[in-house]
C-alpha cells in the first residue's frame, strides 16, 4: 500500500478534478487543503511514502527530506520546482516525476498565466479595483484611467509565455519591447518584437511585465534602481515568481509613487501574510498566484500526476526530472 499524501490543494477539488480511483487498492490519498508549516512538515508527512505538489508552494528544503525516511516518490506539477532539492533527491534513490501536459490536446487561446497577466494589466491602467471600491463607497469616477493604445508593453523574457503575451498587446495597439540575458533576437524579429538592453526595457516601458524563471541569476532581477529608472506612470506586472523583484524595494517605490503601480500574482511568501506592507497600498492590485490556477490547467495536472504514480507502481517510471 503506497500512502500518498496531496499538498495545498487550497481550493478542494483535486479529489474532483482526477480520477484517484484509478490507482485502486494500491494508494491510499490523503488531501492536505491548508498550507503546513515549515516546522510541521517532517511530523505531519513522515508516515507516506509519497508526496504530489504543487509547484513551490511548498519548500522541501534538503534539511526536511532528509527526515522524510519512507519517501519513494515525489510528483510535482510542472516539470521544474525550485523549492525542492530534486538533486538531492535523485541521489537518494527517490524517484521525482512531473507533469507537461501530454496526455491531453493543448487548450485553445493563450495560457492561463498569460490571461492573468493581461488581467493585471487592465485593472492597473483602468483603475478596477480601486474605482470599483469607490463605487461601493458612493464615490464616482475618482481619477483618469490609462490608454494601452500607443503604450509600450515591455517584456522581460520572451520564452512561451513572454511570446503569448504578444498578439493580445497588438491587439490594443501596443508597442512591444523585450529583454532577457539571452533573448533570441531571431525570435523576437519573427514576433515583431524589438529587442532592447535592460536599461532601456526599464526607461521605455509604459507596462513591464515579467515572464522569467526563478534562479540564482533572475533573483533580485529588478530592485530599487531598476524601478527608479522606470517612468512614474509605469506599471509593474509579475505573475512569474516574487523574488524576481526584490519585494522591499517595490514596496517603497509603490509608496513613494515612483512607479504608478503594480498587478502582482506571485510573492516571496505565499500564501501573502496577513501583516504583509504590500495590503496597505492602493496602488497596486493583488492577486494569489492564480497564474495557473484554471479548472481545466489543475485537471490536466492532477490527472498526470496519478499517471506518474501508476507507472511508477508499475515499476517503469515517467517524466523523470532530470532525467
């Protein structure tokens, strides 16, 4: 009996959204729905053999797995985790899988982080939120919202999600701009996108919007002086992950309006604590990490996560990370 434990499942439909029933007697599924503490890890899961997570919103950092002693396989969503020591791992005989989404025909349109994306885009320059709430206060049209026609889009990262973020931009009239340490210039030419150093990404955006991974060389990506070299009615935009944009530093420059704003769906902690600077400010619209939070995104995920542990049952494991 393979006792398998699903982390995070915030909202309660994993159990929903998958057929669990597919691994029959073999697994017994326990659903975690409230976040563990980093202090409770080790005593609340010591006792399963195997953990589904979901992508880094819980850290198992080597010194927790390290006391995990019956763990035999990890499945997390996605084929990269930077909140697991996968290395560490692997070298300890676990078996660590993933999901991509081939088992399924792709979803038409853009990603769903991409519509999130653009979802923080409008509700920064229009005001949503802010003129929604005077609204409800019995205040009306409180200030002048934005015109993404003529404005310039600015992309940090032109990978598949930076390049989606492309056609819905042209289509409000957008200019588009992108940087990245290793840009593919050739890309960006084909997408009509014009490929700009840093410095000018900063200076030229009207919307900078961040589509990166999270690693040692993206951390702190965008601090104090990038954001100063922004323009005071720019916007910030950040649904890949928090520590790309140095956290103190933002908050100051939404503070001191250096910048007009920012949409954000990823922080350094998440869940958001409730104590958190960023909930004191009005100008800046807070979303948690719903990037790819979807119905039909967490379906597919879940549904290669019981196919991952069925052939690892099986004895012929897939999407091996690393591997």
């Amino acid at each position: 009996m393979l006792r398998i434990a699903v982390l995070d499942d915030y909202q309660q439909v994993a159990g929903q959204l998958a057929d669990w029933r597919r691994l029959g007697g073999s697994a017994e599924v326990v659903f975690f729905h409230e976040p563990i503490a980093a202090s409770s890890l080790v005593a609340t899961l010591r006792d399963f053999d195997a953990l589904v997570v979901m992508r880094e919103r819980t850290a198992f950092p080597r010194a927790v797995l390290n006391d995990l002693d019956r763990l035999r396989l990890l499945v997390t969503t996605g084929m990269r985790n930077a909140a697991v020591d996968v290395t560490y791992l692997r070298d300890k005989g676990v078996v660590v899988s993933g999901t991509n989404g081939s088992s399924t025909p792709a979803l038409p349109g853009l990603p769903s982080p991409v519509e999130v994306a653009f979802a923080l885009v409008l509700a920064t320059t229009k005001r949503v939120v802010l003129e929604d709430q005077a609204l409800r206060d019995g205040r009306w049209q409180l200030g002048l919202p934005g015109r993404l026609g003529g404005a310039t889009l600015g992309l940090a990262g032109l990978g598949r999600l930076g390049s989606a973020m492309v056609a819905p931009a042209r289509a409000f009239g957008m200019e588009v701009i992108a940087w990245s340490e290793h840009l593919d210039v050739a890309r960006a030419e084909e997408l009509g996108v014009e490929p700009v150093a840093k410095a000018a990404l900063c200076e030229r955006s009207d919307v900078l919007s961040i589509h990166l991974v999270l690693s040692d060389r993206t951390r702190g990506l965008f601090g104090a002086a990038e954001l100063a070299a922004m323009k005071p009615s720019a916007v910030l935009v950040n649904t890949s992950r928090g520590p790309i944009v140095e956290e103190a530093a933002l908050v100051e420059a939404l503070r001191r309006k250096v910048i007009a704003g920012a949409g954000l769906d990823v922080y350094d902690t998440e869940p958001l604590p409730a104590d958190h600077p960023l909930l004191e400010l009005d100008n800046v619209v807070l979303l948690p990490h719903l990037g790819y939070v979807s119905e039909q995104d967490l379906g597919v995920m879940y549904q290669e996560a019981i196919e991952d542990i069925l052939a690892y049952l099986a004895g012929s494991p897939i999407r091996q990370l690393g591997i």
